[in-house]
C-alpha cells in the first residue's frame, strides 16, 4: 500500500475534517492505472459520508472517456482534491533576519481518497446525480438553472451520453502543510506576505484555521 509523504504536524487526521475539504473543492482528478501507465480525469463530485468502506464519491464521465475503458471491471484508483495552495518566500520570515537558514516552500491543503472505482450505467443514477450536482452548484446563482428547465428529449439524449462513476472509499490520506512547523512570527510574515504581493485570503484563511485546531 502506498502513502503520501506526511509529515506528523501536516496530518490531517480527521476524516471529517478531509470530507470537509473534498465538500468545499467540490471537483478533484480521479486516476486510475492503465498497465503501465495512468488515466485521469478531472471531475465534479458528490459525497456520501460514512464509514470507510461505506462512504462514497459520486460522478460522471462522457463514455467516450478513455476511463471508462479502464472501469469495466472494478479498479483501484485515488481521487485528488487540491483545496488551496500557495508559493512561500523566505523573505516573508522574521527568522531570516537572524541566521539566513531559510529556503523557499510551498504551502497547500490537499485529500487524496483511496478506494474502488465501479462504472455505474444506469439512467436513473445518472439523472439524480445530475440533478443534485446541479442544485448544488447552481446555490448561490440569483436563478438557479435546473435540469427542468431543459427540454425533456433534449436531457435524454445528454443523458445517453454519459455515464455514472462511483469511488467506494476504503482510505483517506489528508494534508495541510500550512506553515505549522514555523514559529508565530514567521507564521504570521507569510499572512502578511500572502495578502500584500498575491492577496490570497482563502490560502490565508486556512493557515489561520490549522494554526489554532
């Protein structure tokens, strides 16, 4: 079994706090081995939380997707979600002003779920995932567009076209690499770092948040 490198003090160890993550990114790479080499596709997904071994991952892929080659049979194969990240310049530490033993970094919050991956053709599936993909991202629109609005024919035939991928999640691996091995003051010089040359505030915001839990 193979395993990111992680550090003890970037562990994020909460699985709930991982599926907080996958639930705010929303979309992640899905990749899975094709003999000697891979296949990945970057797709919007849904969650269903539980156990492992319970939990899920829900999506979709046009079946001229390569992937789907790939699924027929179940496989294993690892999803991504890339939530935030960011370049770290030494010259942001008050450290370096003392001993100059400081070197550049790159600071992110990543969750990469582990487990199998199983095609599902069924019409119905397809439709409700859609459907509740849609009312979630169309949230916070003044209108929200719905499958409905579509002619009916129209969704069918797009439906005929695409076909369901379900994660069943055996293992999830979380990493928040987010400045905790810096001192306060040095913590604090990437903050302001980050606002005054990128103004990256959800980067900021999560090194806020790690720092403190």
């Amino acid at each position: 079994m193979t395993t990111m490198y992680l550090p003890k003090h970037f562990d994020v160890e909460k699985v709930s706090a991982a599926f907080d993550v996958i639930e705010q990114r929303q979309v992640g790479n899905i990749v899975v081995a094709s003999g000697s080499c891979f296949e990945a596709s970057f797709l919007p997904w849904k969650l269903l939380r539980g156990a492992m071994g319970t939990a899920s991952l829900r999506g979709h892929v046009s079946k001229a997707n390569p992937l789907v080659e790939l699924v027929k049979d179940e496989v294993p194969g690892i999803v991504i979600f890339d939530l935030v990240d960011g370049y770290i310049s030494p010259n942001w530490y008050p450290s370096k002003q003392s001993d100059q033993k400081v070197v550049p970094t790159w600071n992110y919050l990543t969750v990469h779920v582990h487990g199998t991956v199983s095609l599902i053709d069924n019409a119905q599936w397809v439709e409700d995932l859609v459907t509740d993909l849609t009312i979630l991202n169309e949230s916070d629109q003044e209108d929200p567009w719905q499958v409905g609005d579509a002619p009916r024919e129209f969704i069918e035939k797009q439906l005929k076209g695409i076909v369901g991928v379900e994660v069943l999640i055996e293992r999830i691996e979380g990493k928040a690499k987010l400045s905790q091995n810096r001192s306060t003051p040095d913590v604090q010089g990437v903050i302001d770092g980050l606002d005054k040359e990128f103004g990256q505030q959800s980067l900021i915001n999560q090194i806020k948040k790690f720092r403190v839990s």
